[in-house]
C-alpha cells in the first residue's frame, strides 16, 4: 500500500486548510452539529468491507513493510525536504512472541533509518508489553535506546490512551535517569492532568511531542471540546517554551500553527527552533512546504505494517472530511469509469 498524496512532486491544493484554517471563534456555529454528524458516519466506516476500509486509509500508511516504510521516508525526503518519525503499526500487544517481535522489529529499523539523518522513529510502549509486565517493557525500551544511541537516533515514546499516561511518564522518567537523552515523550492537551504532568516534568526539560490526543476519554478526565483542547495546547506549548524545551507541535490545524508561530516570535525563538509534525497522508502540502521555506522543521508521522486496521479506524474516524472524500472518490469512479 502505498501513499499518493505524498509521492506527488508539487504542492496539492490544500482545501482543508482553506476550509477550516480559521480560528474557532469564526467558525459559523451550525459547523459544530454538521461535524458531529459527518463524524457520526464516518464512524459507521465499521460496517465496510477491510478491503474497502484500506483503500481510503492507503494514504495515511507507507506500506505493509519495513522496506516500504523506509522508501517513503527517503522519498517525502527527496522530493518534498520533509523529515519522518517511523512507526510500526501495532499496539495493545497480549502475547509474548508479539512483544519479542515488534521488539526485534523496532532493532531493525532503527538499523535500516542509521544511514537516514532525517528520520528517527516512535515506539508504542502497549507493543512492547507496557500492560504484560512494565519491568520487562523497560528493559526492552532501554535496549532499544541503548541501540539507538549508538545509531545516533532518536526515540519517541507515543502516548496512548489515559489508562496508560502513569506508566509512560514513569518509564519515560526511569529511562531518562538512566542517561538516555536520546528519547522524547508525548503529550495530550486534552487531558486536565497535563498541566500538571508538563509542571512536574519541567526539570527534566523533556522533548515533547504535544498534540491534542486522538483517544477519546471520559469527561472525568478530559476536555470533550476541540477548540479548548487546541488552546490548551497553545498555553502548554509556550509554558514549554519558556521552560527552554524542544517541543514538536502535532496538528493539522492551520490556525493553531499561526498562532504557534506569532508566539515565537513574541518570545524571539529562532524558527529552526520550531518544529511542527502532522500524519503522513493529511492533504497539507501547501502549508508544509511554507513552513519549510521558513526554516521551520516538518516532520511526518509514517507508519507501516500489517497491523494497519486500527490506526486507519481511529484516523478516518478523526477526519470528519472523510465522507465528503469518500463521496468525491465515488462519484469520481461513477460518472468517470469510462475514461479508461
Ligand atoms: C505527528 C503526530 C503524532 C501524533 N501522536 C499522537 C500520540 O502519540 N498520541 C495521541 O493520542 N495522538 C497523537 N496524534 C494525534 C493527535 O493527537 C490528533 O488526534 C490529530 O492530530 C488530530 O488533531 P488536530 O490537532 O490535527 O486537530 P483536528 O481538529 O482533528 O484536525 C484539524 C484539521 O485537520 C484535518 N484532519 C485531521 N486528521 C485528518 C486526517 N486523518 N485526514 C484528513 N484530514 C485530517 C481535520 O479534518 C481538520 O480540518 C498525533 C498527531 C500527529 C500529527
């Protein structure tokens, strides 16, 4: 499987970010019920065909290999100066052999991406046996650091669902007293604990990946509104700032990159400084290719493997476009199949 939006030599038109590029406040207030029923069917994607499933989600997945996954990190490299963070899809692994294999797995990409000074990965603790036995998914996690290290490679712990943020923050302290400098953390904006967590984590100055969170949580513990979550992030990301961390910021959305930027420049940060990173497969060429030519630093998440299904759920199910584009691909193949 592979990615078309991002093989493609020049910039695409960018219609989301025209679309929804603007900040919340200027969105008509009929928009809010029209996504939730956009999202509602998206979420009925459930019902299709896996085959069918895959074809909308080949955009957002490298491939079904290792090989794959490092082709398109060279060649969103070669053609678009883009810098990638490799992920092996899987998560939530049960049985032993599964974590020795994405364990193995995670050793051998970090060998084939040593020649690649543009690309680190991302690890899953859940795949490395977090929810089995957490003393053994530290010791796999250290190997793979210890590896990485010597590769001169970089290591992002993801963040998963909040049933597991106590365990990966922990591991990710653990790993950092040990004296690995060569791993960053994630961080969700929606979540209320996170101001604490970014308080109780300042003196380590951790490389943070901050995003909204993808996992929907209970009200109990999260923000259940996106454009809270978005300014949030924003307040934690110049808290960060100040704090003098590296902070990569994971969105999508134009008007909470603006905003990120104008902060910068309030607080005199030099742009190779920023670092911005979005999915591979969401339609924002424009926009990277703006911030590249600033100097600002994009880099794509690029995930491969066979276990594409779930990661392909949550996202198709994130994008509340993703019925108009299905639409457009049908009516595409309806009234266009003839051309052939
Ligand atoms: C590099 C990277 C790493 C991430 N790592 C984690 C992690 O470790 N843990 C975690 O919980 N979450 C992670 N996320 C997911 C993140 O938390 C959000 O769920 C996701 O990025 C969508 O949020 P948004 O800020 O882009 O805002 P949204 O409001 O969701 O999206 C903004 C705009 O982008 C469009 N868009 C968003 N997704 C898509 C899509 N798939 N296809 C087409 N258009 C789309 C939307 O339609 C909207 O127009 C990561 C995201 C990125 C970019």
């Amino acid at each position: 499987m592979h990615s078309h939006r991002d093989s493609s030599p020049s910039p695409q038109p960018d219609h989301l970010s025209e679309q929804w590029g603007r900040a919340p406040s200027q969105l008509p207030a009929s928009e809010g019920l029209g996504r939730r029923l956009q999202r509602f069917f998206a979420r009925s994607l459930r019902i299709l065909p896996k085959g069918v499933v895959r074809i909308f989600a080949s955009p957002y997945i490298a491939g079904e290999t290792l090989e794959e996954g490092v082709e398109t990190a060279r060649r969103i490299h070669r053609q678009r100066r883009l810098l990638s963070t490799l992920d092996v899809l899987g998560e939530d692994v049960a049985r032993m052999e599964d974590v020795e294999a994405y364990h193995r797995e995670y050793l051998q990409l970090i060998d084939q991406i040593a020649e690649l000074p543009y690309a680190n990965i991302s690890i899953k603790l859940s795949a490395l046996g977090q929810l089995i036995d957490e003393e053994d998914c530290i010791r796999r996690t250290e190997d793979i650091l210890a590896h990485a290290a010597r590769a001169e490679k970089f290591v992002r712990l993801d963040m998963e669902d909040s049933s597991t943020t106590d365990s990966t923050l922990r591991i990710y302290r653990i790993l950092r007293e040990k004296g690995y400098d060569n791993v960053g953390v994630v961080l969700q904006s929606r979540l209320y604990r996170t101001k604490d967590d970014v308080e109780a984590l300042k003196p380590l100055k951790p490389n943070v990946r901050l995003c909204i969170g993808i996992y929907r949580e209970p009200a109990t513990v999260a923000m259940q509104d996106k454009d809270e979550m978005k300014h949030h992030m924003l307040e934690l990301l110049r808290t960060m700032w100040e704090n003098g961390q590296h902070v990569a910021l994971a969105t999508h959305e134009e008007w909470c990159i603006r905003e990120a930027l104008r902060i910068a420049e309030e607080m005199h940060k030099p742009t190779e400084e920023i670092e911005v990173q979005m999915l591979l497969g969401v339609p924002r060429n424009s926009l990277q290719q703006e911030l590249i030519d600033r100097g600002i630093t994009v880099r794509l998440y690029v995930p491969y493997g066979r276990q594409w299904y779930a990661y392909s759920m949550r996202r198709l199910e994130n994008n509340p476009e993703v019925l108009h584009s299905i639409l457009k691909s049908l009516s595409h193949g309806i009234f266009h199949s003839g051309e052939n």
